[in-house]
C-alpha cells in the first residue's frame, strides 16, 4: 500500500475493476531496490491484497480465499532484516515457541543485527537489536504478527528452517489450551502499527547491553516472554473465563515498560544519594514509579502521540481501568515488597477457598448439591469470577467479590515472578543471566565506594561469590515463590520446579569445586599470616634455646 503514489491510494474505482487492471497499476520504485516492499501475498490467493489500492468489494471476494482477511503489517525493522534472519526469526516468533519455558530471547538479538542496511542514527534511532519490538509485535498482535510474518518471507517461505515448520502448524496451536494467540487487534480494536511504534519508542528509551548489562531492552523482551508463557501455563480456557482481553494485554502491555530507563543503579542506592528520583517519589519504589511514569507519559501524556496511541479507539473507563492495572503491575515488581506480596498472595489464595466452602455450606443448607472442599484456586475463579453476587445470599456475593480481587491480584504477581525468573530457565540462561545481573551488581558497587556510599548487599566484588549469590536466591526466593504459584498453577510445580531444583544443584557443585580448586583470596591470606606468626615463633624459640 505505502508504496502506491498518492493520486492512487485516493483514487475511487468502481466495483466491476478486473485483475487484469488491478496488475497495470503503477507503483513508485522503492528505494531499497524492492526490499522495502512488503510481498504479502498469500498463498492460494490470485492476487496480491495489498495491490489494492481500495477497500475489498463484494464483486473482488473471488480473488481472494475465504480465509479471513487479516492486516499483515511488518515494522520496518523486520522488513530490513536478511531473509536467512527473517526465515529464522519466524520460526522462532512462532505462538508455539514463544509459549516455551526454554525460549531463546538471545537469539532474537542476535538476529535482529542481520540487516540489509547498516544501523545508522538517520536509519534506526533504536540501534542494531530490537529484541524488545519484535517478542512485544509477536505476542500483543498474535496471531496477525505471525501472519505477517512468513507472509513476509514471499517464495522463501517453502525453503525455511525446521524452526519455521512451526508456522505451518500453527492453526492447529492457536485453538489449543497451552499454545494459543490473543488476538488482541481484533478484541480490542488495536493496530498493529501503532503497537510497533510504541514499542519502538519504549525499546530507544531502554539502556542497552554496553551501558547496563542486566535492566536492558533484552531483560525486558525477555520478562514479556516469560510473563506470556505463565498465562499460556494456565490454559486458554481459563484465561478466558477468569479475565477480560483488557487485563490481559493491559499487563501484558506493561511488561514491556516494566524497567524503562533504569540506570543500572537500584533502589537503595538512589535511596542513599538522595538522586532527583529519590527526590521526586519520596523514596518509595523510586525507580518503580520512574517506570510506569515513562511509559505512561507516552501512553496519554506530555509525550503522546497518534503514531503510538494505542487506546484511540478505547473509552475513557477502559483506559481508566489499563492505567490501573499497568500501575499496579509495575509497582509490584518492587523486590523490597516480595516477601509480603507472597504471604498476602498465600492469604488471599487461603481466603477465597474459605469463602468458597463456606459458600457451598449455604448452598447445600439450600438444597444444592456438595462439593469438593479441596477445589483448585482456579476452579474457584473460573465458577464464580463473572457471577454476578446475590443480595439474597451475601456468603456468595463475598465470593464473587473476593474472586475477582483475587484474579487481578495473580495477575499481577505473575509479572513479578516473570521479573526474577531467570534463574529458573535452563542451565545456560540462567549462568549467562547471573553474570549480567553480577556485573551491574559491582558496578555499582564500586561507584558506591568512590562516593563513599554504603554498599549495597550482593554488590561488593571482593567479597560476593557467584555461587553462594545463586544459591540463596533460589532457596530463599525463587524457590518459595515457584512452589506457592505451583499450588495455583500445576504446570509451573511440574515444568519449572524441576529446573530449579537442577539449577540449585549445579551452583552447589560450582560451590564446592570452586572451594576446592580455587581457596579465595582471604583464606590465602589468611594462611600466610598463620605460617608468618609460626616461623616467628619458630625463631622466637630458637633465639632462646641459643641464649640458654
């Protein structure tokens, strides 16, 4: 379409316009030698719809298949990249890859640097990786994106990898409980360009890699990932019967934003050298608040704007209740706040099963039939969340009220368990993830100690060991917090605890060879004041046997 002159994209024409004239019209020659034109053409399709330069008439069906028409919009980005990157990445964007617990985000990186024109400042204001815009493209506009996607790749798409026969198979996952599409742009009137841009404009405000080599564009493709394969854990159906399409992407949405603009420094820190955030949020969640302020003045404030205004077509309630829902998402993933949002979310999970039985007590009273006390959390939500509570039974209305606070509540926490999960992916992820976290842990460090600041814990380089810092955080973290979303979502105790019983494992055994091989720099010095003090000593003794 955009590559149609302008007389053309405003023409009107009639409704009787053959084939043979919609192939004579003449588009402008691209400027990447045909590279930047989007060959969408579908298969078993006659033409190629985005020839068209008018909206689809009755009398132009023929021409196409009675497969429903989808908008196959590809960002830029995408459109640049080298066909072998795209074949790849196709593949690798799949509904069903992207739902795996082992997804490659360091792939998409990777790739995302094969281009057909070098990065430049004029070309791409994101620089040469956009992991972020094409994993957030993937799954807010699934299934459109895939689409798009091997649409994309023209002829080459019979010649693709064994990754993009994932592609193929697709229509079968879509429809599945555990490998299944959003499809957002149609629930909720999105399009897909203005995601991408926003997206875009979130990615260029991200740090990347060089400059923060943990809370960077790559840690957040990577949370909204993770956070996506949760939800797909706990199945299609439920989803749908628990939340709206609004929350969903509403989150979903926010895990994008979730660490935008964090200067590889975290809360303490800011904290303690009193920073203009610090400042500014009172030292409450400082960067937290930073986040979702970022995101949000792009969304619907100072910094809004047509090209990336997502909720154009929404009411003024619905982005009242997002706003609500990506604020709380976001503060939530707030670490100093972990260990009271798992015992409040153990409490409230305990609560609504109380509320449930004693629910069943009047109903049985009433004349309904029993049920089992022991019923799963999400039964319990998915019977009663759209109920609509009775005034003549009030134990029921506290039900359908405690669900659906609740609902939202899980919700939200499973962001913040997406935000800490890396050591929970398999070995090498989860080795490469705590280097990059270590690495901007000492850096800090050592900018404490230059300013005279306390340093902060896990921070001081002489003295945090690599091992030791894993281990702790998968017993006393990562651990409790998989087994109690385990209890809620039974794919997560049999998929991802065993990986972190592997990985907790592994770094003891680090642990132990490193104690072994490696004795650490204190206990050398250790060792080196003890044998000083006994050859003193040795002399001392010496001198005296001598003067007797």
């Amino acid at each position: 379409w955009t590559g149609l002159t302008r007389p053309l994209r405003h023409s009107n024409f009639t409704s009787n316009l053959s084939e043979e004239d919609v192939y004579s019209l003449k588009t402008e020659e691209s400027k990447t030698d045909g590279e930047w034109k989007r060959n969408y053409q579908r298969r078993n399709t006659k033409i190629d719809p985005l020839s068209i330069p008018f909206e689809l008439t009755a009398s132009m069906e023929k021409f196409y298949t009675s497969e429903p028409y989808d908008e196959l919009f590809c960002p830029p980005e995408w459109n640049n990249l080298t066909i072998s990157a795209r074949t790849e990445l196709t593949g690798l964007l799949s509904v069903d890859n992207l739902s795996r617990w082992d997804f490659d985000v360091f792939s998409v990186t990777r790739l995302t640097a094969q281009r057909l024109i070098a990065c430049d400042q004029s070309f791409d204001p994101i620089g040469c990786d956009c992991p972020l815009l094409l994993v957030g493209w993937a799954i807010l506009c699934s299934p459109s994106a895939q689409h798009a996607m091997e649409a994309s790749l023209g002829d080459n798409s019979d010649d693709s990898s064994a990754g993009n026969e994932k592609v193929h198979a697709e229509e079968d996952s879509l429809h599945g409980e555990s490998r299944f599409a959003y499809n957002f742009c149609h629930t909720l009137n999105l399009k897909p360009e203005q995601v991408c841009n926003f997206l875009r404009e979130i990615e260029c405000r991200y740090s990347k890699e060089i400059d923060v080599p943990y809370h960077n564009n790559l840690h957040a493709a990577d949370v909204t990932q993770t956070f996506h394969c949760l939800l797909q854990m706990v199945g299609k159906s439920t989803l749908e019967e628990i939340y709206d399409p609004l929350q969903l992407f509403s989150v979903l949405l926010s895990a994008t934003f979730h660490d935008v603009g964090h200067p590889g420094y975290s809360n303490l820190f800011h904290e303690n050298s009193r920073s203009k955030w610090a400042i500014q949020y009172n030292d409450q969640s400082i960067l937290e608040n930073m986040h979702s302020a970022v995101g949000h003045n792009l969304l619907m404030g100072s910094e809004k704007s047509p090209k990336w205004d997502i909720f154009s077509e929404w009411s003024a309630s619905d982005i009242t209740e997002s706003r609500s829902l990506m604020m709380g998402a976001i503060l939530g993933t707030d670490m100093s706040k972990h260990f009271r949002k798992t015992g409040d979310l153990a409490a409230m999970v305990e609560k609504t099963k109380l509320a449930n039985r004693e629910a069943q007590v009047t109903s049985e009273d009433s004349g309904g039939s029993s049920r089992n006390d022991d019923t799963p959390i999400l039964s319990i939500l998915r019977a009663n969340h759209r109920c609509n509570g009775s005034s003549n039974n009030p134990k029921q209305e506290s039900l359908v009220n405690g669900c659906a606070e609740c609902a939202v509540f899980i919700l939200k926490f499973l962001m913040h368990a997406a935000d800490i999960s890396n050591p929970t992916k398999k070995r090498d992820f989860a080795v490469r993830w705590a280097e990059a976290a270590l690495e901007e842990f000492f850096a800090q460090g050592d900018l404490e100690k230059d300013l005279q600041l306390p340093i902060s814990p896990l921070c001081d380089r002489r003295t945090v060991k690599k091992p030791d810092s894993q281990i702790g955080f998968l017993k006393f973290v990562i651990r409790p917090t998989f087994v109690l979303l385990g209890e809620i979502i039974p794919r997560v105790e049999t998929d991802i605890i065993p990986i972190i019983d592997e990985n907790i494992r592994y770094w003891t055994l680090e642990k132990n060879s490193l104690s072994v091989e490696k004795p650490d720099v204190e206990q050398h010095e250790e060792i080196g004041r003890v044998g000083a003090r006994e050859s003193i000593q040795e002399e001392h003794e010496s001198d005296c046997s001598s003067g007797v």
